[in-house]
C-alpha cells in the first residue's frame, strides 16, 4: 500500500530585541556566566508583575506581513500551566485565545514546482530556561538566563508532503528573518517541532499524530522524518506497535526517536488570560507605521542589484547577510560604482577576515570607511594595493583610513623629484640588474621595478615610477 507523509511544524524564532519580552533584562546572548542575565520578574519572585516589550511586538507584526497573515489588532496574553524545573513560575506566558497573526501562507520552492504551505498562526511568548545535566557528578543545573526572551510561534497547517518541503521552508523562513532583522536564527534561535502522521494515498482522514522535539540542525530534522515515516510505515503494515498520539525526542547519535510522554491537549495546560498584561491594540496608526517601516525583501534587494549590472553571484552573497547590503547600499549612495564596491566587499574585505578565521557575516567597518578607501584608490591617492593595506589595518585594528594613510606616508601623490630620486638610487647600487638590462635581459627591468616600490615603501602611481624607471635606465646606454 503506498502511504501519504502529512507534517505541521510549529516553530520557535527568538526575537531579536534588546531586552526580554517582560523585563528590562538583556537577552541569553549578553550573558557571561549562568544566571547572571535574570532579575526577580524574569525568575518568578512573587508580586513582580510583568510589562510587555513593545519592539518585539513589532517584529511580531513584521514577522506576520512577511508571512502575508492577517495581523489582528487585538491580541491578549494567556497562562500556559505546567511543571518544568526550567520554568520558574510554573507557567509560561503565551498567546492562545487571541494570538498576534492568523491566516497567513508562505511560498515554498521545491523539485516538483512552487508549494503554498498555510500558517494557522504567529503567537508571542517568553522562552523557557535551559537545563543542563551533569552525568558524572549525577547532578542537573538551571540557567534562568533563557527565561523569558521574546519568541514566536510560527504553527503551519498540516501541508508538508515531504522532508524536503520541511527543509526548503525552514531555510526560506531562515533567510526572511534574518534579512529582515526579526531574528539571527543562529545557535538555538530558530528551534522547531514537527508533528507527523501517515495515512493511505487518497484517504483524507489523518492518522495517528507523533511531535518530534530536540532536533538541532536541518540535517537532524530530515533524518527523524525519515526515521518517523518508516517507523509509522512498519507499526501499520507489520504491527510491531500499537501507534499512540505521543511526543517523542530525537536522538542524534542512536539516530532514533524515543517517547518522551503522551502528547497534551489543551485542557491539560489550562489556558486563562493573565491577568496582569493589558490586551495588545495595534491601531491603524500603530501598524500603518510598521508597514511603512517595513525592510526590503530579498526579491526586492535582488532585482535592485540585477538592475545595478551585479552578477548572480554577487548578488547571492550581498543578500545572505543583511549587514553586508546595509554597507554595500551607504557605500554606493555616497558615489561609489557597484561594481567595485561589491568587489571589495565580497573579495578583499572577506580575505581580511578569512586570515583571522572569520567569515564574511562578521564583517565591521563604517561603510563610510570603506567609501573613503575606494574613493582614495578610484582618485589615484593611493594604489589598489597599498588600498587593501588600508582595509585590512581598518578591519583589523579600527583605525581611520584618511589618518593611517598619512601616518604611514602612503599618499601616491608624492613628489615627483622623490620618486626620482629613488629610481636613481635603485639604478646607482643595482649594478648588476642594469647590466643584465642593457644586455637584453628584459626580464631584469621587473626586478629594478620592484627595488624602486621596496624603497618607496608602496607609497607612488606604479604607472609613474614604471616610466621614471624607463626613462632613466635608457639614458644609462
């Protein structure tokens, strides 16, 4: 019998704000050691009453019209109860009966075509804290730094037919948000949970649900599909177990799942609004200034590169980071050609940081720095290479180009007597090299060349110094 796949993902996003979603604490990221990021609203301290981070209900509205949902203009907070030892009051904060964002869609590539994948709905709430379990000592900690950093819920209706839907949708989501300034989606701050059942080709009733929680990276995600699928496949067709709506765990390393405990309904959180947050109300005046604030897309920032003459390639790697189009586009307003600035972007400044192990999303330079340098170089005040000197003591010790070329003594636009004095006093010791010259060995003229930039230091127009060179060495014959 064939057998169709039928997945929904619920997935966490960490917002990427200054302070948490009730507190004036700084997020998990900004902490150094375990729970030095918490205050007593954040760790459950009775009588501390909470108060909602107003940005992160802005990125939850972004968030949604990137998602094409319907944004609801009155939202409440609701309890979520439950016993964890990470979550210090005993309940989470969530959005159940009127959540932020409904209705939405998001478009999917995938080998067979374009998938429209429905979002049932975005919700806000506080994350939890993060436990961690010390085997040899047998012994577990708590970190409260975690504790009530702002989330979303992103929960999708049951549209995905396969991993690679899966992946190809977390990576578009991936790609929109960190784009679009929501959220870096990096080291745990993208998290999702996949609910998955298998039903007869044609049927239209689902079958036995299963969620699969702690899956770290796109490739855990794909192989606990995959492992769930056949798992399903063999309890229908050789009943090697009786299927049960449950939440499993995945393992990565024993590449299974494993039953973590009989999946809850909402009767068993017992939802009930919280009494100490005020309703959200977005006006129209509130949300026409989100939109109107709203960042460019991807396929936005697309055409308008291809529109400049940039390459498909260039244009991929500017629109992987936003960063790098926020100093590409200051650089270009201020008159630099596109063309250059992406490649000293893309290519000089990424082989700075390449010697330092980094990668190219770490770049941090003032754009108007790095216009300074092109503009300099562009002028003829100093070559292309001493125009990479610059960029790399820029990039790699903060200094201010304009200042560091005159330190240095790098302007090209030296005297000429020096440049010929130089020359001259290359040819006066470089006996050897002249002869080989005047003999017809050509090649020795490179070498000459390349004593004259030793002495300048790289400072002087190569164009220059090459016919100063010339001409003085032919008035030796």
């Amino acid at each position: 019998m064939k057998y169709e796949v039928v997945m929904g993902l619920e997935t966490h996003v960490e917002l990427e704000t200054k302070s948490k979603i009730f507190c004036s604490c700084g997020g998990h990221s900004e902490a150094d050691q375990p729970n030095d990021c918490v205050c007593p609203a954040c760790c459950g301290m009775p009588g501390m009453l909470p108060v909602t981070n107003k940005h992160a209900v802005e990125l939850a509205v972004k968030a949604g019209i990137m998602l094409n949902c319907h944004i609801n203009q009155y939202a409440t907070f609701d309890k979520k109860s439950y016993y964890y030892p990470d979550l210090p009051c005993a309940y989470q904060i969530t959005q159940w009966f009127h959540p932020i964002c409904t209705d939405g869609y998001v478009e999917v590539p995938t080998k067979y075509g374009t998938s429209r994948i429905g979002i049932k709905q975005i919700h806000m709430e506080e994350d939890a804290g993060k436990l961690v379990h010390d085997d040899w000592a047998d012994v577990s900690y708590v970190d409260f730094n975690r504790t009530s950093v702002p989330l979303i819920e992103i929960v999708s209706r049951p549209d995905f037919r396969s991993a690679e839907e899966v992946l190809n949708y977390l990576e578009k989501l991936k790609a929109m948000f960190r784009f679009g300034g929501i959220s870096e989606c990096e080291e745990g701050a993208m998290r999702c949970d996949v609910n998955i059942s298998i039903r007869p080709e044609g049927s239209q009733e689902l079958g036995v649900r299963s969620e699969i929680k702690n899956m770290s990276s796109l490739t855990a995600i794909e192989r606990a599909i995959k492992y769930e699928v056949a798992r399903h496949i063999d309890a229908l067709e050789r009943h090697t177990e009786t299927l049960v709506q449950e939440t499993r765990r995945w393992d990565d390393i024993k590449n299974r799942t494993f039953a973590m405990r009989n999946k809850e309904t909402a009767a068993d959180y017992r939802y009930f609004p919280d009494p100490n947050l005020m309703p959200i109300v977005v006006d129209d005046e509130w949300l026409a200034s989100i939109r109107e604030h709203m960042p460019a897309t991807i396929e936005e920032k697309t055409a308008e590169y291809t529109d400049m003459g940039l390459s498909a390639q260039d244009i991929a790697s500017l629109v992987s980071e936003r960063k790098l189009c926020n100093i590409f586009d200051a650089v270009v307003a201020d008159g630099r050609k596109p063309g250059d600035t992406a490649a000293w972007i893309l290519t000089d400044c990424a082989g700075i940081l390449r010697r330092s192990g980094k990668v190219i999303g770490e770049l941090d330079i003032a754009p108007d720095d790095l216009s300074y340098i092109i503009g300099a170089v562009d002028e003829g005040k100093i070559n292309r290479n001493v125009g990479k000197k610059v960029l790399s003591a820029v990039i790699e010790k903060g200094v201010s180009p304009e200042q560091y070329i005159k330190e240095q003594a790098l302007d090209a636009k030296v005297d000429e007597s020096l440049l010929l004095e130089t020359v001259q006093k290359v040819l006066a010791t470089e006996t050897k090299a002249v002869g080989d010259y005047l003999g017809g060995k050509t090649k020795a003229l490179q070498s000459l060349f390349g004593s004259c930039m030793k002495a300048l230091r790289g400072k002087g127009d190569p164009a220059v110094i090459r016919e100063l060179l010339e001409k003085e060495i032919e008035k030796l014959r």
